[in-house]
C-alpha cells in the first residue's frame, strides 16, 4: 500500500512539473513578468522544499525504500530547480522593467 501511495505521489509531482518548462519558456520568449504572481512562485518554491524535507526524513528514519521513492525526490529536486529558475527570470526580468 505505501508503494501505491509513492507511486501516486510521484505522478501528482511529476505530472504538475510538465508545466514549469512552458512557464520558463514563456517567461524567455516575452521578456516580462506580466501575468507573473511572485508569491505563486514563492508558494509553490517552498512547497517543493517541504517535500523534499519530508522524503530526507523519511530517509533518516530508516529502512529500506523502493525505487519510486528516490524517483519521487527527485522530481521534487527537479521541480524546486525549475520554479527557482522562473524565480530567477522573474527578478532579472522585473528589475529590467523597473529601469524602463
């Protein structure tokens, strides 16, 4: 049963991270932060950070663990990257507006 539910949690986070390369992509081709929520960001950003906090202490209580958990920690690594790197663009874009 514990299988099934990392099998279903890593699809939510896998499935949830397709998003972020149009929204980077997005952010590069318009060169703005129009339609862009920084506390979105943020929000999403530090839920990533308390799922991998989550699965580090899953992992320090021991045990064995299937593969689906690491591919999990790994999409949730994955995502954080992506949404930090929006973050990124965010701030470099917003920052170009301000001297306009």
């Amino acid at each position: 049963m514990e299988t099934l539910a990392l099998v279903l949690e890593t699809a939510m986070i896998a499935l949830f991270g397709f998003s972020w390369p149009n929204n980077i992509m997005t952010t590069l081709k318009n060169k703005s932060t129009k339609g862009k929520s920084l506390l979105f960001l943020l929000l999403i950003d530090t839920g990533y950070v308390a799922g991998i906090a989550s699965k580090f202490i899953t992992l320090a209580a021991g045990g064995d663990k299937p593969w689906i958990f690491y591919f999990g920690l790994a999409v949730y690594i994955l995502n954080f990257v992506m949404v930090t790197t929006d973050l990124i663009l965010y701030f470099y874009f917003k920052a170009k507006e301000l001297k306009k």
